[in-house]
C-alpha cells in the first residue's frame, strides 16, 4: 500500500501540536467560552455544581483507561472520540434555555462528556509530550495551553462586551449557540488531521515511534505496572490539586461581583493562563543555559514562589469576606469602584499561576519518558485523578463551605506536592535517548531501499528460472 508523502512542515511535531491546539481551542476552548456565557442562561448554581461534579467524576473513573484505550486505537480515532462529548454538552445547555425542564439531560452530558474528555486528553498529552524533541517540551506545552486557553479568553470578551452593553447577561441567543456549534464541529472535524506517532519526524531526523498501537493485554499489564510506579505516585497530590482550585475561584467570582465584573474577570483569567504558559515554558522549563534536572529544578522554584506569593495575597483578602458578601455590603462589587483595585489582578495571578503549575506537571511527566505510549497512560493516570480532585472540590462548593474553608484547602494541597514533586525531579536523567529506541527515517528508507532491491532480484531470478525451463 502506498503512503501519500506529506510536506516536511505537516509532519513536525510543533505542527501536530498547534493542530491539537486548534482542536482544544474549538472543543475545550468554546465549552469553557459558553460556560463563561452564562452557563446557557441558568444561574442555578446548584444544577451547575451537580452537573460539574458528575462531570468530573465520570472524567476520573475514564481517566484510569483512557490512556490504554487512546494506545489501542491510535491519537487520532482517540482525539476525534473525546471531542464528541463538548458538542452534546453544549447542545444541552442549549436545550436547557430554550426547552426548560431538562435538567436531567445536562447531567446526562455532563457524564458523557467526563468519559470523552477522558479520551481527549489522553490523545492530547501523548502528542504534546511524546513528539517534541526533549529540549522543546516546555515550549510544546506553552504552544498548546496559549492556543487551547485563547478560546476562553474569547468567550470572556465577549461576554464582557454583553455585559458592558446591556448591563447584563440574562440568556445565550440561539444565533450565539448556532455560532459556537459550528466552531466546536470544526473542532470535531480537524481532530482528523493529527497524524500518527510513525508519521511525525522530529527536527534530529528520529521518528516518535514505529509501530501505532498495542494489544489489550500489554495495555492492562502496564496500567498495572504504573500504579506501582513510585514516581507516579509521588506526583498524586500534584495531579489532585492542579484543578481543585477552579471551584473556590468561581465562587469567589460569583459571589462578590457583579455581571459586568465577572466577565471581566474571566477575560484577565484566560490572559494569565496564556501569558503564564508563554513564561513558564519558553523562559524556565526550556531554558537552554541549564541542564534538564536543573531546569525542572528553577522551574520548581518559579512555581512555588509565584503560588506562594498569589495566594498570600488571596488569604489577606480572603479573610475580610465569607458567602454572605452582598447582604453585607449591599450590593456586589462593580469594576468602577474603588475596592476592586487589586482584584482584577490577584484573578490574573491566580490562573497564571495555575498554568505554570500545569506546565510543570506535564513537563515533570515528559521528561520521565518519550515513548508515546506510557505518555498517554501519564496523561491518562493525572487527568484521573486531577478530577476526582476537581470532583471533590465542586462537591466542597455545593455544601456551601465557608470560602476561606475552599481557599486553605486548595492552598494546602499545592504546597504539600512540592516536595513530593522534588524527589522526582531528582529521579530525572539528563536524556531518555540512551534508554529508549530512537529510530531514524534514514534508517527505514535504508530498510526499505534494501527490501526492495533483495524483492527486485528475487522477481529477476524467478523469471531468469522460468525462461531456462
């Protein structure tokens, strides 16, 4: 069978990921922009806290698996699969608005979609961390987040700019679910345009790996073996807190703030995310002056401080104010008035922390390994329990908790992976090269060139026999 010879640029892998990127962006992206729309025109908190935390609890059981199945079934079928689930959850969020009465249905979606984004994930790790060159990982990461948060961002404006207009955000018009349906499909549809691991040839010449998928019983063999692995389980806490956090913050944001000032905060989250991203990987984890386990090293450091110091500065505020925020003081704050100097910021803050603390997770997990393969079970294993810890956090919020409760909550749970999170960047070599089969495209074109030239003198010797006879 022949195989259609792609352009050099297309099989990159810095072009694989801005594709999934892409994906991400018009799947995950468009999710969160609704979400941050109105939440389909609902402002049940308790519906939405339900449906959450059904989510994220079908994503942490998917997540067990999620990684064998993404090795089975190859990252594109697997992408394709996971983005399915954000086009029915948005569709039912959507019914919600303009059916009534179907409550049942958003949490029918929100299961459905915690199993699929399972699979996307699982897909979207193994690409971001198994196809880059080790040196450029950081920046693989980078790349995708800044790519992947921009279409948050995009929401937030424009509910910002809905806000600012009418002073409000009642409902989602049709035409604006119409719009955001027909991104997520382009989402859907360029998930087909990831190519496999035996597809993409890296800047050194080496392909990611030859053969595409495995078999059932490797993959349960390996799960098993990866519960074992002490790394894995050291960076546990770390993979629990990374996404915790989401719910204090949106209630935070729901609960002191007006419309307007919650759009706005939204928008200076997803700058943060992205702007986080950008620094941690390019400037830190990828820094070209220090060796690998030295950069894992600063990048540590980096997080640490900048968690320190934001959430510092969230306890100082946090401490004046509980749920009761606007029978307090009348009325929410407004982005006019004189104390929400500062707010806006500590928002910024919060995500571009967040972001930096994803990087260095995902960068701790590539730099374990470069097989494809056990990657995807790494990305399978911490999107499992990142939400079982996401889970747990929305049920925190839906008790009605104090908030200062949720903040030293999350807090603690990101202080207390740190060290854990050193010991295995200890455990970190200056390459995995020496260790793993690197295979070079020369190579194969050799392997190829010399099969057919032994089948060309084959043929020529059966039909030099069959002359003589």
């Amino acid at each position: 069978m022949a195989v259609i010879k792609l352009p050099a640029i297309y099989t990159t892998p810095m072009t694989q990921i801005v594709l999934v990127g892409i994906t991400c962006f018009a799947t995950v992206g468009m999710f969160s922009a609704v979400s941050n729309l109105g939440a389909g025109g609902t402002q049940d908190v308790a519906l939405s806290d339900e449906s959450q935390g059904v989510l994220y609890g079908m994503f942490a059981l998917a997540g067990l698996i999620s990684g064998g199945i993404n090795n089975l079934l190859g990252p594109k079928l697997t992408l394709f699969i996971g983005t399915l689930g954000y086009t029915l959850y948005v569709g039912a969020l959507w019914c919600l608005q303009t059916q009534g009465g179907t409550q049942w249905f958003l949490i029918f979606a929100g299961a459905m979609l915690g199993i699929t984004a399972a699979l996307l994930w699982s897909a979207q790790g193994s690409i971001m961390m198994s196809y880059p060159l080790e040196k450029d990982k950081g920046k693989a990461f980078a790349i995708f987040w800044a790519i992947f948060q921009f279409g948050s961002f995009i929401g937030s404006v424009i509910a910002l700019a809905i806000n600012i207009e009418k002073g409000g955000l009642d409902a989602v018009s049709t035409s604006t679910y119409i719009a955001f349906l027909i991104i997520i499909f382009v989402g859907v549809a360029s998930a087909f345009m990831i190519l496999p691991p035996n597809r993409v040839i890296r800047a050194d010449g080496t392909i990611v790996r030859l053969d595409t998928t495995t078999k059932v019983r490797e993959e349960l063999v390996e799960m098993f073996r990866l519960l074992k692995n002490w790394r894995m389980i050291a960076l546990f806490p770390m993979f629990f807190a990374s996404n915790y956090l989401y719910a204090y913050q949106g209630s935070v944001n729901a609960t002191v703030f007006d419309g307007p000032t919650r759009a706005l905060n939204a928008t200076l989250e997803g700058a943060g995310a992205i702007t986080g991203a950008l620094f941690i990987g390019f400037c830190v984890l990828d820094n070209k002056y220090m060796s690998r386990r030295n950069r894992g090293y600063f990048g540590l450091a980096v997080v640490a401080s900048v968690v320190i110091v934001v959430w510092s500065v969230g306890l100082s505020w946090q401490v004046t104010f509980g749920r009761d925020y606007v029978a307090v003081h009348g009325k929410p704050i407004n982005y006019h008035d004189p104390n929400y100097k500062g707010k806006g910021a500590l928002f910024f803050f919060y995500f571009f922390g967040d972001a930096c603390y994803q990087a260095l997770a995902y960068w701790i997990m590539s730099a374990l390994s470069n097989d494809p393969f056990t990657l995807a079970r790494f990305a399978g294993l911490y999107k499992a329990i990142q939400s079982a810890g996401a889970a747990g956090s929305y049920g925190m919020d839906a008790m009605l908790h104090p908030l200062l409760n949720e903040h030293l909550a999350s807090w603690s749970m990101l202080l207390f992976s740190f060290p854990l999170a050193f010991l295995v960047i200890r455990s970190i070599k200056e390459t995995n090269y020496e260790d793993e089969k690197v295979i070079y495209v020369d190579d194969i074109k050799k392997d190829e060139m010399e099969a057919a030239v032994s089948d060309s003198q084959e043929k020529a010797s059966v039909h030099s026999n069959g002359a003589l006879t």
